[in-house]
C-alpha cells in the first residue's frame, strides 16, 4: 500500500453531526507542543519528523505500528524532577508506565531511582545494572518469591501494602539474615478527580492499609515490632492522571498527622514520606499539567508547614512520577487501512494496531489527540473514530477526532502522548504483535523492544 497522498482520496467531511461537534478552529497540521515530544516538528514538506528523522523513513525502517520514543525529551523530564526536587528528595521514576533495559540506563545516567511493582520489572531493573539500593519493591499482593529475591538483591525499601505482608516481608528479611528498609503504604481516604479504576486512596479499594480506623496506627505498632524490618516511612499514593494539586496537599497533611501520631505513641520520628506519583499530562489540547516545579514547590511546602505545626523534623519527601516522564516522550504510528464514512455520524479509520497496542481507551475511556503525518493537507477537517484492527466494537484508539477529509489508506497517523501504559499495558489479542519501541534521538533511531514475531507466540504455545 503505497504512503504518498492520494489527491484522489475519499472526501466525506460533511459527514459529522452540525452542531453536534464544532469541527475545530485550528489548522489540522499544527502540532500543539503540550501533546507532542520536544523534537517533534513538520519538515517543508509537511512530514513529522522526531529527533530529526521523517516518519515514513522511521515506518519504511521499522513498520507500523510501533511507539517511537523521543530519547532527549525523555531524559530532560527527568532532570527536571531531579533539579524541582533537589538534592533533599528523591525521585522514584514508576516502571510501570514502561519500562525497558535502555530506560533503567537512562534513568541511572539522569539520577532518578526507580519504583517496580513485579519480579519481572525487578529483573528488568537488576538485570540493567540499576544498584539495588535505588530500587523500591511495591504492589499488593507480592509472593514470597518475589519477596525473597527482593530482599537477597539489597532493594532500598519495600512498600508493605497490607497486614500479612508486614509479617511475610519480616519473617523473609529474619530468614535471610537481614533487615529490610520498610514503607506502610496508606490509604489517606481522597478521592482523587480521576477515573475510578485509576483513583487509588479512596476507601472502598484494594491498595494500602486505611487511615481510617486507626488500622494504619496499628500497621506501624506491628511494623515497630518485628526485628526483619526498620520502618522508614510511610507512602501515599492517591490515583493517576490527576491535575489538581488539593487532593496531594490533603495526603500530605494526614501522612503528617500519622507521623505525629507515631512520634507521640512510640517516640519515632519516620525520617521519610512517600508522596506516589499520579500527576497529569496533556493528552489533549484541553489538558493542561502542572510543572515538576510547581508540585515541587506545593508538595515541599505543605509538608514543611505541616510538619513545623506539629513539631516534626521535616522528613525526606520521595515522589514517584510514571506517566510524567514517559508519557510525552513517545507516539504510536499507524498506517491507516480502511475508511467507512458513516453517513450522519463520523468516519471509522482502522488502523494496523488497535486495543493491543494502547487499551486506555477502552479501560479508562481515555481521551487522546491523532494527526495525519506523512503529509500535511489543506482539506476540511472531518470528524472520525480512529479504530483498531480487534475483533471488539470497542477496540477504539481516539474516540473522538478531527482528521483532514482527503485522508486515505496508506496514510500514516500518529496518536502522542502513548509513552507511558501503552506498550506496558499491550497485549496478544487476536494474536497480535505487539509493536516495538524505538528510541530517537539525534538523528538516529534504535530499537529499545523488539517487535513481537509469530516464532514469539509459537513459542509459548507447546501443546
Ligand atoms: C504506587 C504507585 N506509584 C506511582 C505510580 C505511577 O503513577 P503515574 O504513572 O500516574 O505517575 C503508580 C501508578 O499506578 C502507583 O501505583
């Protein structure tokens, strides 16, 4: 299928409701800087390029779909939580909004720890030559397995999730001689103004030992008592996705309050707080995120202040930024396949990836942005539903989108902002490849994660 223009392409760009959606008012080529990668531009053909390289030389080279990472932006958005932050906090990077060997490198050159939450990302980490002591050990429901091989490997501290983890993580660090450098992870009881299955310090969720109760006093007496385990610090993490600092400052305040409370009943004062990551980027035009700077400054400030009004030495403030690094840095490049214009309603673009590739729509109805980058065009814009390949009717990359009428098979677009809980998240439905990551930079373009291929999948498959 041939990548140039097709003069002659389908038009159909009155096919979206009147008055229903406003087709928008800025010019479809423009490429808003807060959805895209700090290198990406149009070249003077109208071609995107990243890093300096033009898209269709990156799909002729690599094939679509696949994420293409734009290494430079990745490494200043860890400077600039390393420098908002200083030298008196640290900065946990979540691997879990992805996570490669060539990532765990980056991270070690720019200074940042980093957060993994399975035996397969603390492998990962490990096997990448991150110290251990940089590494923290979190998640819910960790087997002892993963928490023997934590231990053994020096992790800097385990993030306990609930009661009986208290005493396995113990009962392993007195087993293997040690002892392990611990964080209660607290449910502070906010409700984060974020999607319910990414809201995560509410009550009625399956992370963290409530506040409420007294349950979380409780875990620190137990914690307090078992020789495996020096307790450090309590950790808070209330969602992701989040773009208003007042659900922070509240965590912050009563991880104080439990601090003071600690400090009262047992004379301790824990030397740390975990302040979790969650911070919003810009998936949209509409989206407008916080700097490190600023959540730097409201985070340090109200835990000071809180900590001076309770008489506390301030402890050191840790945060665990995913999405915020990773997410601006990469876009999904799709070839476009097939066009149904659906008379009255929008236009259906399949694309060669789908839901395997990015399931955020579908799981959180996330909203993204899409734009035609193997050639600008002047044509009128039309609304459409950029879709997958799947067999689900709710395999839907870009609910809603403007993309210029002339678009036609062979096209390439590009959905930004798929950096983080894209390729993490991606799966093998229907049998699908998962697509390869490629990190840019400078002019030159590298596989970081191979593209899946069928001897993969026929691996696995013994029977
Ligand atoms: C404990 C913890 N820390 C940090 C993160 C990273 O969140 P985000 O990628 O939204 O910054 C998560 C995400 O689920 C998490 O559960």
């Amino acid at each position: 299928m041939s990548r140039s223009a097709h003069p002659a392409g389908p038009r159909h760009a009155d096919v979206y409701p009147e008055g229903h959606y406003t087709a928008p008012a800025t010019d479809l080529n423009e490429l808003d800087p807060k959805v895209w990668s700090r290198t990406v531009t149009r070249d003077a053909d109208g071609a995107l390029t990243v890093g300096g390289i033009e898209v269709a030389r990156l799909a002729d080279e690599f094939g679509t779909p696949a994420y293409f990472l734009d290494e430079s932006d990745f490494r200043a958005r860890c400077r600039a939580w390393s420098d908002a932050f200083g030298p008196d906090a640290d900065v946990f990077y979540a691997g879990k909004a992805f996570l490669s060997r060539a990532v765990v490198r980056w991270l070690q050159e720019e200074g940042l720890n980093l957060d993994v939450c399975s035996g397969g990302e603390l492998a990962t980490a490990l096997d990448a030559g991150m110290p251990a002591e940089r590494i923290a050990f979190h998640g819910n429901n960790k087997t002892v397995a993963e928490i023997e091989r934590a231990v053994e490997a020096g992790v800097g501290r385990i993030v306990l999730d609930s009661f009986q983890e208290i005493v396995r993580v113990a009962h392993v660090a007195q087993r293997l001689g040690v002892r392990q450098r611990v964080q209660i992870r607290v449910t502070v009881g906010v409700e984060a103004h974020t999607h319910e299955f990414i809201a995560t310090a509410h009550e009625d969720q399956k992370f963290g030992i409530a506040l409420a109760d007294g349950l979380a006093a409780e875990a620190v007496r137990r914690a307090l008592t078992l020789d495996g385990i020096e307790l450090i610090g309590i950790h808070s993490h209330i969602g992701s996705q989040i773009f208003d600092m007042a659900g922070f400052e509240v965590s912050a305040r009563r991880v104080v309050q439990l601090l003071a409370e600690v400090r009262d009943e047992h004379g301790v004062e824990l030397p740390e707080i975990d302040l979790g990551g969650g911070l919003g980027i810009a998936y949209t035009s509409e989206d407008d995120p916080r700097e490190p700077h600023e959540i730097a400054k409201a985070l340090s400030d109200i835990v000071t202040r809180e900590c001076e009004s309770a008489g506390l030495r301030t402890p050191r403030i840790s945060v665990e930024p995913g999405r915020a690094i990773v997410g601006p840095t990469a876009f999904t490049l799709y070839e476009v396949g097939t066009i149904k214009p659906l008379e009255g309603l929008r236009t259906y673009v399949s694309v060669d990836g789908g839901m395997s590739d990015n399931i955020r729509t579908a799981l959180y109805d996330a909203e993204y942005s899409v734009a035609l980058v193997s050639r600008s065009s002047d044509a009128e814009p039309m609304l459409v539903r950029v879709v997958g390949k799947h067999c689900e009717s709710g395999d839907i990359v870009v609910k809603d989108a403007f993309l210029p009428s002339d678009l036609a098979p062979g096209d390439l677009i590009a959905v930004p902002a798929t950096g983080a809980y894209c390729r993490s998240m991606a799966s093998n439905y229907n049998h699908a490849l998962r697509p390869p990551v490629v990190a840019v930079r400078d002019g030159e373009a590298r596989v970081i994660v191979r593209r899946e291929t069928e001897e993969d999948l026929l691996r696995l498959d013994v029977g």
